[in-house]
C-alpha cells in the first residue's frame, strides 16, 4: 500500500459544541473503508462528531483501488487533516482483503480500539459515540451497529423488502449453526477491541463480503463479548457492490463450517484462534503426530528426577507431561507470553533467542535436549546443534522433529503452482530453513550427532477430520497410518530423530 501523510499539528482541543468524548485513556483509530466514494466520502468525514475527532489518535482511509477521484477527495477535506491519512492498494483486494489491511495497521499502529466506517456514508458516522462507549469502557471486546433489533426500523429506513426477509431468514440459519443470538450478521458498522484482532486468524479469512461473518465466528469461537448496538438504516444512492445469493451461500456455507469444526467433524484455521497466547493447536489430540510420537518413546524409560532441556516450549503440552511425569525441565522459549504457560512446569524457565545461543544462560549437563519444531525456526539452526553437545551427558539423549517440505500437500501445491505460507504447519511463514528426511537426517550428522531411530509423522488428518479417531473410522485411521510408514518421504509430515552422543559406548 502506498501512504500519503497529510497531518499537520494543531494546538487545538476544543470542540465546537463545547461537549467532550471519554476516551478513557484508549487510543481510538476509525478505519474508513473506501471504494469509489468521491461522491460521499466528504460528507461522511463532516458528519462525524466533533467529541470524536478530538478524541481519537488517527482516521485512516484505506481505498481499495478505487476507478474514481476517492482519494483526492480525501486528500482535500481540510477539517480535522490532522488526525487523518490516506492509504491506497495497489490493486483491488475486494471488500474482505481491504478489511484485513485495515485492522493490521491498527495492530501495527498499536491502537486499542479500531471502528470500521464506510466511505458511502450508509452507516451512521452520528453513532459512533454509541459504537466506541462499550470498548472503551472494557464492556465488549467486539461492537457491531444492528439495524434488526427494531426491525420495523429497518423497513422504515429503506431497507428493501428482499434484504430485509433474507436478512431475517439467513440470520436465523446463522444463529442455529453457531449456537449465537444475534439479530443479525450483516451489518458492516463494525468495532474492535484491538486485542482481540491479534487473538483471530483473520488474515486466513474470505477477501469477500462474508469475512464478516467469519469475523463473528471467530468471535464466537473465543469466548469474546459482543455487543449490538442499534442504529438507524438508511439507503440512498450508493452502489451496492454484492451479489447476494452468492454472499447469502458463503455465509451459510462459513456457519455450517464452523458447526462441524464445533462438533469435532473438521478443522478449519479459520476457528483456531489464538487463545491466551496460545498459538498451536493441541498435538497430542492426533496419535501420529510428532508429539505424540515422541511421548511414546518418552514413556518407554523412565523420567523421573532426569534433567531435560525443551526448546521452545511452544503450548507447553510436552512440558506439563514431562514435568507430570517427573522429569525436571528447563525451558528456554523467546516468546514470553508461550514461556508463561509452561512456567509451572519448568525448574527453570528462560526467555532467550537461541540464534544468540551463547546468551541463553545453560548451567551444567542435561540427560535429554528435545527440539521439537523449533530448529527450521532457527538463523543457523547447525550452529545450535553443535554448540549443544557441550550441554548433553555422554550417556544423553538429543529428539528432534522437522517438517518434511517434500510432503505430498507441498508437493500438489508446487505441481499447481502455489507455495502457500500458512500460519502455522510444514509453510508455516515463520520458518526459515526446509527440510526433506535426508536434509535433514544429514544436517544432524554433520554436527556431531548419531542418529539411531527414526520415526515419521502423518498428515495431520486427525486434527482436520477428528471423527477418524472414532469408531468404526478409526480402520482407516490406522490405514493411512501403515501407509505412511510405507512411504515415509511422500507422505511423511514431519520426521522425528533420536540422537546420541558418538562417543557414548553404548548407543540406540
């Protein structure tokens, strides 16, 4: 996106009605979403109370590519310039792709509340004291503008009757499928607590009109407090951008999603939202994922009182079974808000960047060193690896696990080509280094280590169709699991590595 700052500084905190908004010491953004609005952006700038322009950080603009003069509309309303910037894509990103830039710069901004208002002027920008009221008194941590509440109101504004039945009957389908009770959907007068836009996976969202509705989903999904707020309903003359049957069927098709994502039937990324920091989702809920694999060797000897070193602590799951089962840990995990999770499970708990490893404050020898999806996070994950042997007993234990960037999902992707980054997976963006078996199983031997047994992970298909744990699915289950064993580097999600010492006399 291209910014243009057109601020300059005023003095001037007074406000011409002499009233003044409570911003309770929050820093308040308006995101006006555009798309070509020359002809109403003016007028909605001038019908924002004057309480809010005093009381908010910024108004930012973000136009989406716009064919008309939206922009420079924009960049010449005078009032209030400065609180106000322009941004504009550089291509169109449709309405769902532009809210998702939206909210990130509110993020990277570090604001802690942002309120979506429309270019076009059909939502009320005389609310907006109503809309803000329940964030910035910590009552809500999402506020939409309902124009069904008084649904009598919503004919009388103008709402056309085919809308106004087709809201009412989609909302209903909605609300049964989401377990929520909302009067409806649809609405696009949106606020947020900041907060909670880091806590969703928003950007995994539709570009198109029904990322509203996923937005609510995810809402629903954590727990988050929403507040409807009445507004009035006004159509004039601006242009309705969405075709509606095919909106009406991604909104149901989003709800019936997160229905069976509820019921354990499929997982979705869209629904695994952030909850207390916590960024993975449970691995031990699928028996042939790297976790549980290594659980199982783990369980094989004996923990009790040996000193084990984990990096990256990630959802702490490991480290609360190993802690459970009497091992004493030390962790070491450069996020700290993943660190607090495992703190009461770890002797010692470090908050460090193992890229800087002579920094991270090790003290003494460990029994077993486990890297479990951490090391393709790494600058130079060798340098690490060889810097550790000086912290593992002869008789000790080095477990690994690396994505296998070979794995038939990526390779379809190539064949197609995409190389679609993920939050979170073998293209999770955060990865730095890719890795085959062999790559992999080379990488350890190069830097001193023996490697003994050697384990492969599956697709985790029990995380997105859970029901395959269930009987009588749980054949095919066990299936895939042979088949996976069979053809380790096609099918093969992560490879697993048990290492030793090459001095030690006696190994695997």
């Amino acid at each position: 996106m291209e910014t243009k700052d057109v601020s300059s500084k005023s003095d001037d905190n007074t406000c011409e009605n002499g009233r003044s908004y409570d911003n309770h010491g929050k820093r308040i953004g308006i995101f006006v979403i555009a798309y070509n609005a020359e002809s109403h952006i003016g007028a909605t700038l001038k019908r924002i109370p004057t309480e809010i322009w005093d009381a908010i950080e910024v108004l930012y603009i973000v136009d989406d590519c716009s064919m008309d003069d939206t922009v420079e509309y924009a960049l010449g309303y005078e009032k209030h310039r400065n609180k106000i910037k322009v941004l504009r894509n550089r291509v169109n990103r449709r309405y769902g792709g532009n809210q998702k830039y939206g909210y990130q710069y509110a993020i990277d901004q570090k604001l802690d509340v942002v309120i979506m208002l429309h270019a076009d002027g059909q939502y009320s920008p005389e609310m907006l004291p109503q809309m803000l009221d329940p964030l910035v008194q910590d009552d809500a941590d999402v506020v939409f503008g309902s124009r069904m509440i008084d649904r009598s109101e919503a004919l009388k504004g103008g709402m056309p009757k085919y809308k106004y039945f087709g809201n009412i009957i989609l909302t209903q389908i909605e609300n049964t499928l989401s377990g929520m009770n909302l009067s409806e959907y649809h609405s696009g007068f949106r606020a947020y607590k900041v907060d909670f836009l880091r806590s969703i996976p928003f950007w995994e969202n539709s570009d198109e009109w029904h990322f509203d509705t996923q937005i609510l989903l995810q809402a629903k999904q954590l727990d988050a407090r929403i507040v409807e707020v009445p507004i009035p309903t006004y159509y004039g003359n601006e242009i309705c951008h969405v075709n509606g049957m095919l909106y009406g069927l991604n909104c149901i098709l989003s709800a019936s999603a997160y229905w069976l994502y509820r019921k354990g039937i499929f997982y979705s990324r869209i629904f695994d939202v952030n909850i207390k920091g916590r960024r993975y989702f449970e691995k031990f809920d699928d028996p042939g994922s790297s976790h549980s694999l290594i659980w199982s060797w783990l369980q094989d000897r004996s923990l009790k009182g040996i000193k084990i070193l984990e990096l990256g602590v990630g959802d702490a799951s490991l480290t609360k079974r190993l802690h459970e089962a009497g091992a004493e840990v030390t962790g070491v995990d450069i996020d700290e808000e993943a660190a607090e999770i495992a703190r009461p499970y770890c002797e010692k708990l470090l908050i460090s960047n193992l890229d800087d490893f002579e920094s991270v404050q090790l003290e003494g020898v460990y029994d077993m060193v486990i890297a479990a999806d951490v090391l393709e996070h790494l600058r130079d994950p060798e340098v690490v690896l060889s810097k550790l042997k000086r912290f593992v007993k002869r008789d000790g234990w080095l477990v690994v696990s690396l994505p296998n960037v070979v794995n038939l999902y990526v390779r379809l992707n190539v064949l197609l080509g995409r190389f679609p980054y993920h939050s979170k997976g073998i293209l999770d963006r955060t990865h730095l280094h890719f890795y085959t078996l062999k790559s992999a199983e080379s990488m350890l031997k190069k830097t001193g280590w023996h490697v003994g047994l050697r384990r492969v992970s599956n697709i985790p298909i029990a995380i997105i169709f859970p029901f395959l744990l269930r009987q009588p699915f749980v054949i095919l289950f066990a299936l895939f699991r042979m088949m996976t064993k069979c053809l380790k580097g096609l099918l093969g999600y992560q490879s697993i590595f048990f290492c030793q010492n090459p001095n030690q006399s006696k190994l695997l």
